[in-house]
C-alpha cells in the first residue's frame, strides 16, 4: 500500500461532504466520521473482516462522488487482503474510472488500484495486463519505496513477457534502492530475485546464479530454517546452478530447500494432472518449464507460477495456466505433506501421448486454407519478445482499420495472431475475438474455420463447452466440437462421458476411417481400459484399423519383462546428501519391446532426476503386444521412475 496506511485517506475526505452525511439520525451507532475512524483502526490492526463491515455501511451512507469513490477503493482492497478477488475486481476497475481526473492528491489511492488490478491479473496468469497496471503505478507513485515496490513488479510480471525490459525495470530500481540508504533487506532481496529471475529466462545462467546467491545471502544464508521466502530462492539458486552446469552448487542449495528430504515424495495419486499438448498453444516438445503451484484444502490448485522456461516469452505460462487446471481427490490431500500442498516446483514438458491427436488441428488448419484462398497477405510479426509481436500485430491491425476501404480478411490474420498468442487472456479474446467472428461470419468462412477461432476465444476458460448449435450442419465441424468438449474434462469424468464419442462414432456423415471416428474411437478405448473394461477396449482398438497406438488401449498395461538398474542410476550426489524425487517418463514401445522416445514430462525436484529416469526407461523392456496386422509396437505409454532412499 502506499501513504500512511490502508485506511490513512479516508480521514481526508472532503469535510464538507462528511457534515451532510453525517446528519444520521440520533440513534445511529456511529457517525460516518466515527465509522472512518473505526475503519481505519480495524484496517490497522489487521482485522480486515470488520473494517469491510464498516466500509461496506458507509457506501451506502457517503453520497459525495469523490468521497464514494475512494470508500470503494478501500472496500475493494479489503477485499483483496481476504482473498476476494472475484468481489474485489469490479470495484476497483470502477474506482480507478471514477476517481477524478487532475485530482493529485489521489493519486496514491488510484497507484494502490492499478497495484491491487495488477495482482490480480499476475493471479490470472494475465502477465502481459499485469506487467501494464504495475507500470502505470509505478508512474502515479512519489515515494521512494512504494515506487520501487511497482517497478520490482512490473519486472516480475515482464519476465515472462519480455524479460529484457524486465531487467531494465530492475536496473532503474536498483539505483533508487542505491538511493535509499534506509531500503530494509527484504526489498534488496527481492530486487536480486527479480534480477536473477529476468536473467535466468534470458539464458544468462552464470549471472543468474550470481543473482540468486546474493537473495540467499539476502534472506539470511543456508540455514536450517526454511520459510517460503528460504524455500524459493535457494530453489531459484538451484535452479540456476543447475542450468548454469554447477551441479555441486545446485545440491548444496538444494539441501537447505528441504525439496527432496521428505517422508513422502509422490503426491501424484488420485491426481488429475493434465500437461499441455505437444503441438497445441505453439508449444514443442523440447520445450522445457517449470512451475510453482499450492494445493488448496478442496483439492484445487490456489496459485500456479512460472518459474523458468527454456524459450523467452509467454511459453512457460501455457505450462502454469495447465498446472492451475490441476486437482486431487479430496480424501487423498492428507497424503500430501503439508509444505508439498503450500509450494511445490516441478520441472515440466508437454505429453505427446494423451488419447491421439489433438482434434484443435483440424480447425486450425482448415482457418490457414480459407486466409489462403482469400488471397491474404502473411503478416511476420517481428520482434525480440512475444511483447514486441504483440505490438507488432496491434499496430498492422490500427494500420488494416485506419485504410479507407478496409481489408477483412487480412484483419481476420492479424487478430487470429494475437488470440494464438500464449499472453492472449479472457479479457484480450473478449476484446478481438468479436470483431474476428464478425469478419468470418461476413465473408462466409466455412464452419471448421470459424472453429478454430471460437477455440481461441474460449480456451483459457478450461470449464467452458464449445456450443455445438453454430456447428450442427456441417459434420466434420460438429464432430470436432464434440471431441473439444470430451478432452476439456477432467481425467476421472471420462469413462463417465462415453456417450459424447458414441455419437462420434455413430454419426453416418463420418466414413469408417474418418481421423474424427478414430480418434472417437481411440479415445473410447482409453476411456474403457481405464475402467476395467478390457474386453471393450480391445474392441474399440481394433474397429481403429490403427497398428501403432497407446498401450493402455490394447491391455491395461504392457508386462515389463526386464528393467535392468545400476548403482549409477541414482546419482551418487544425490545419495550422499539423502535427496529424494521422481520423474514420469513418456515413451513408445518399439516392435521388438525395446522404448523409443523417452521423455521426462514431470520432474521432482526440477533438474535432477529427468535424465537418470530416460536412462533407466531406455533400458527397459516389455512383452510383445498383439496388433491388428500382426505388427507389433505401442505409444504413448508413461512410467513412473522413483529415486527412493533405503529405508
């Protein structure tokens, strides 16, 4: 917050405005400057439940505009401090608007509103919004300190939008901390960590390490004592060693993180963990992330971060915005330690393997044919940073619009570019996805591409149904629709839902071998085999014509016939110092049972294990599996790889 306090301004509201609504009648409780008084105190004092009451009373007493406005603001930041963002959000979009213009003396309480908006579009994952209100703070802001505070986030929030700004924001803060001889160690902490943060997602390693070990030293060294604030920067210095090639370093900080060192390492069972797919969002199967995320006491992820991705820009944010989807069984959190549930990282790539093929290339590609047909000029979006493409785009975009007779469909590309962009949000699809629609709609695009677009616009909201009433004369677009919806579910909701891919599968516009059947099909068949429905599964693989798919649809699980291990498997560092983790490993089953492909697609502790585990999958071999056609061979398949202690 900024000025005196969180409720210091209400004190200063326009006498004249206090006398007319304080003329309540004898028997009110309080007046509105007993009630001001009153609010202010409980705000102080941190008791954030009554000094809502109070400001709640007083909206509806206080008619003076700028008085209102401001009784509003505090409201909403009341809000903000017990975790009502949804209720919080509308009232501080109103009062950044309803504060009057000109009015400087206003101008902390409007910074303390675009602060609390940035918040909650970093919660979001709206980096990109997030990195802008914190930046327009930063502008408002006269004190030293709370200006440092803004651009610290600002920074924050541009890592993973365009990390080389970010780390100009850091440097503009560092010289005003230099400044500041009275600046407190928590905040010098937090420019290093920001520093170091920036530079780890530019690729500069050794200086990102140098950076972390400063915040280490910063939050008082390696110590036996680990709060969240120890926890994530010896993580983040771990991290950076690793990366940086210094595996010595990134163990020793890795011991005093406590990651690894606990009774139980596994929390993945009961989980529905769902990682993007390869291919899907722009993301590549080299593609490396990973992500910070807490576990709530419903099973629900309350907050997914990204820590590190392998490639500047929006990437790692598809991997946290698919972290937040998370769940777990209710009944199995009490399994999970209680400092996994309050912060775990976990090192991430996408699955290749989850049900087939995903049906968004259909629509994707049948949108690239019609720009194609319409003759559209490809637009390149150049820039460093999925910033700069971003304002690359919207400037042809005001360019396409500001031409006198317009140009449609070359508009419909440039907007499709920044709805496929891994930044774009519900508030930005709200924003450009109409005017994209309306473009279609007006040049009579054919349904499967005004799919693809209707994907874009809904695709953050992980719960939404694609409508299937725009899409019902046309089969190929209604079936995909109907795919869409079946893979959006949650794991454990599907072998509940068979009847969406029984009308796939059913609907006599499909040939036979349609992919869409197929992939009905294939999806039916996982569906069944994870019921125990082994017989029926085997059907349905069969009815595929397919001879090289996942394994659990073929049997529940191919046998292991050797997994050879030795003592180097678990490495030896590791050993010495009792550090424990475990990756799962995708791979393909070659026709003679020997893995092809191994992957690490999760890894605990971020950096250590990933590499040991494909060694180990590598060597392993399984049973022949009967195919169709007599071939043998499956895909998709995981395994769990565990680096446990002896007991």
């Amino acid at each position: 917050m900024h000025g005196l306090g969180a409720m210091a301004i209400l004190l200063s509201l326009p006498m004249a405005a206090m006398a007319q609504d304080a003329a309540a009648p004898a028997t009110a409780p309080l007046t509105v400057q007993q009630m001001f008084d009153s609010a202010s105190e409980a705000a102080v004092k941190g008791d954030h439940a009554r000094a809502l009451a109070l400001l709640t009373t007083l909206e509806q007493r206080v008619k003076n505009p700028r008085s209102l406005a401001i009784v509003r603001l505090r409201r909403a930041i009341m809000l903000t401090l017990m975790s009502r963002w949804e209720e919080a959000r509308p009232l501080l979009a109103q009062a950044v608007v309803a504060l009057p213009e000109g009015d400087s003396s206003l101008d902390a309480d409007r910074a303390d509103a675009l602060d609390a908006l940035g918040r909650l579009a970093q919660a979001d994952l709206d980096y990109d919004a997030a990195r802008l209100y914190f930046a327009r703070a930063a502008v408002l802001t006269t004190d030293p300190a709370a200006k440092v505070g803004s651009l610290l986030r600002e920074a924050q929030a541009g890592v993973f939008v365009d990390p080389a700004q970010a780390l100009t924001k850091v440097e503009e803060a560092d010289r005003m901390i230099l400044a500041q001889p009275d600046t407190s160690k928590a905040v010098k902490a937090q420019a290093t960590a920001v520093r170091g943060r920036a530079l780890l997602n530019l690729g500069r390693f050794a200086e990102a390490q140098a950076a972390f070990a400063r915040t280490v030293s910063a939050e008082g060294g390696l110590t036996m004592t680990v709060n969240y604030d120890d926890l994530v920067a010896r993580s983040d210095a771990a991290i950076a060693a690793m990366l940086a090639g210094n595996r010595d370093r990134a163990r020793n900080y890795l011991v005093y993180t406590g990651a690894g060192r606990m009774p139980t390492q596994d929390f993945t069972a009961g989980a529905d963990m769902g990682l993007p797919i390869c291919g899907e969002d722009g993301i590549r199967p080299e593609d490396v992330a990973v992500v910070e995320f807490g576990i709530a006491d419903n099973g629900t992820v309350s907050y997914a971060r990204p820590v590190y991705g392998s490639r500047p820009g929006g990437m790692a944010l598809v991997f946290a915005r698919a972290v937040k989807r998370w769940s777990w069984r209710p009944e199995d959190l009490e399994k999970i330690p209680a400092l996994f549930r309050f912060v775990t990282r976990l090192e991430l790539r996408c699955s290749t393997g989850e049900g087939g093929p995903s049906p968004v290339s259909g629509p994707q590609m049948a949108f690239r044919q019609w720009l194609d047909e319409k003759g559209a000029p490809h637009f390149e979006p150049q820039g460093e940073s999925e910033a700069r493409r971003r304002m690359a785009l919207e400037s042809e975009l005001a360019r396409l619009r500001a031409m006198p007779n317009g140009q449609p469909v070359a508009e419909a590309e440039v907007l499709a570019g920044i709805l496929e962009s891994p930044l774009s949000t519900k508030d930005q699809a709200a924003k450009y996805g109409p005017p994209l629609m309306s473009i279609l709609a007006a040049q009579s695009a054919p349904p499967l591409a005004r799919l693809w677009v209707d994907w874009l616009i809904h695709r953050a909201q992980w719960d939404y149904v694609v409508a299937e009433g725009p899409y019902a004369s046309d089969p190929v677009a209604r079936a995909t629709v109907l795919l869409m919806n079946y893979d959006r579910l949650p794991a454990k909701q599907k072998p509940q839902s068979q009847a969406v891919l029984d009308r796939v599968i059913a609907d006599p516009a499909l040939g036979k071998d349609h992919p869409l059947r197929v992939a009905a099909l294939t999806r039916r068949a996982s569906a069944k085999a994870a019921a125990q429905d082994l017989t029926g599964a085997r059907a349905d693989f069969l009815a595929t014509g397919l001879t090289d798919q996942q394994c659990s649809i073929v049997d529940a699980k191919p046998s292991l016939e050797s997994a050879r291990t030795f003592g180097n498997d678990y490495p030896t560092d590791m050993v010495n110092v009792g550090v424990e983790g475990w990756t799962r490993v995708q791979f393909d089953i070659a026709a003679d049972g020997h893995t092809l492909n191994q992957r690490a697609i999760i890894t605990y502790p971020p950096m250590i294990f990933g590499a040991n585990g494909q060694k180990i999958v590598a060597r392993a071999k399984y049973a022949q599996s009967y195919r169709p056609d007599g071939g043998l061979g499956c895909g998709g398949s995981a395994e769990m790889i565990r680096f446990k202690m002896p007991d």
